[in-house]
C-alpha cells in the first residue's frame, strides 16, 4: 500500500482522488472483529503503521483494494479516481510516499494512470465478453 498519494495541478490546485466505496461483497468479506479496536494487549494495524491504515482498518476501500487477490502474476491496484477531468497535455504533479520499499523483493512498482473507455480501464465489460464467447462455444 502507498502511504502517502497527493495529485496537483501545474497551477498548485489539489486534485481530489475518489477512493471508491465498498462493495456490498467487500463490506461483508472484510470486517473488523467484534473486539476492534479496544481488546487489551493487541497492536492493531492503525497503531502500528498510523501513516498507512487508519483507524477504520480493514472497512476502508483502498485497504480491500488492495488486500484482494489477483488472477495475474502482475498486480494493478487502484488508488483511486480522480474527482476532476483532466484537459489534454495537461501536467499533473504526483507526491508518492514510498513506506515498503520493493527492492529487498526483487520487485518493482509503476503508477500507471488510465481512462476509463470502451478499449481501457474498466475490465468488466471484458469479463462479460469473454463469458459470453466462451457460453457459445461450450
């Protein structure tokens, strides 16, 4: 997870980044014990990393985001959306805190920025193409 993810403007003005909500799956997948976060002699998460999960713990969209596994050997996460369109050629500066570094696991990390359309983004339409070929074929 990143611990920190600031989006501006060339001009200085903040882009506000939409972490999403918690699908009704998600909510019900991934819930705090009953106990969170008062039973003694237990350091919880937003104790431990405060700059990285916050007192919400696992009932946050970014932290489900990022915890659900993937089908690929690639992982793309998403951070969030921005809340404001972009114009064309139109230079954004990223602030990226980098708390767990990658290179001790022989891994790297990218920022990918994308839109959402009918040939990139979302993958559901994709996943429903592919069900549907594969119904017709079987």
């Amino acid at each position: 997870m990143l611990s920190h993810f600031e989006a501006q403007r060339k001009s200085g003005q903040d882009l506000p980044i939409d972490p999403g909500e918690l699908s009704r799956v998600d909510s019900e997948r991934f819930r705090n014990p009953p106990e969170y976060p008062s039973r003694a002699g237990v350091e919880w998460l937003f104790q431990r990393y405060p700059e990285v999960i916050s007192r919400e713990g696992v009932r946050t969209a970014r932290f489900v985001d990022w915890m659900r596994p993937s089908a690929m050997p690639d992982l793309m996460k998403k951070i969030g959306t921005l809340k404001e369109p972009l114009a064309k050629g139109e230079k954004v500066l990223l602030q990226i805190g980098n708390r767990f570094p990658a290179e001790r696991i022989d891994v790297a990390k990218k920022f990918v920025m994308i839109s959402p359309s009918a040939v990139g983004g979302d993958a559901a339409p994709l996943g429903w193409c592919l069900n549907g070929t594969t119904g017709v074929f079987v």
